[in-house]
C-alpha cells in the first residue's frame, strides 16, 4: 500500500513540473515535502507491528485494535494524510498540481 500510494504521489508531482508554471511547480515541491514527512511515519507503523508479530499475514493479526487499542488509535491518526482527503497533507500536496492541468487556455 505504501508503494503504491508513493508511485500514485510521484505521478502528482511529475505532472505538475511538466506544466512548467510556478503553481505547478509549487505543487510538486509541497508534495515531494508532505511524501518525506508521510511515508516514514507509515514505514515505522509497518515496522512495528511486524516486529512485534514476526509475520506478515493480515488474518493472523486477529483484531490488533482490541489487543492494542491506543497503537490503532495513533497509526490511524498517523496513516490519514496519506489518504487524499480533503483537508489533509496529501490532498493539499496534491491539489496544485492537478490544477494546472485543468487550465481552459492551455494546449
């Protein structure tokens, strides 16, 4: 999931340098910024639950919001961002550079 919501983040930032206007470039740098500041927290998130389970089968986590509720409560609090809610650093990173694209005017 971190992957690929990292390709689907990059592509954001890919378009919005190609659109060669300062918005878009605007939104290229505050994405590659939010993405430095996201993905670590989701790979410490990852990291963890792994080392305290040893393994990395959904099913065999067997309900971790119950055994650990206060970890579920923050790694949902710390995964948000990266979904592109309104409001959160993924959507705001994201937002100028798909602007551009949407420009009447430009070829």
């Amino acid at each position: 999931m971190i992957a690929y919501s990292s390709v689907s983040h990059m592509g954001f930032c890919l378009l919005g340098m190609s659109a060669f206007t300062q918005q878009g470039i605007d939104g290229a740098v505050l994405n590659l910024w939010t993405h430095g500041l996201i993905s670590p927290m989701l790979f410490l998130i990852v990291g963890v639950i792994y080392d305290r389970t040893h393994h990395r089968n959904i099913e065999g986590f067997g309900g971790l919001a119950k055994q650990v509720p206060e970890y579920a409560a923050c790694s949902a609090w710390r995964s948000s961002p990266r979904s592109a809610s309104r409001g959160c650093a993924g959507s705001s990173a994201s937002s100028p550079s798909s602007s551009v694209r949407s420009r009447p005017g430009r070829p």
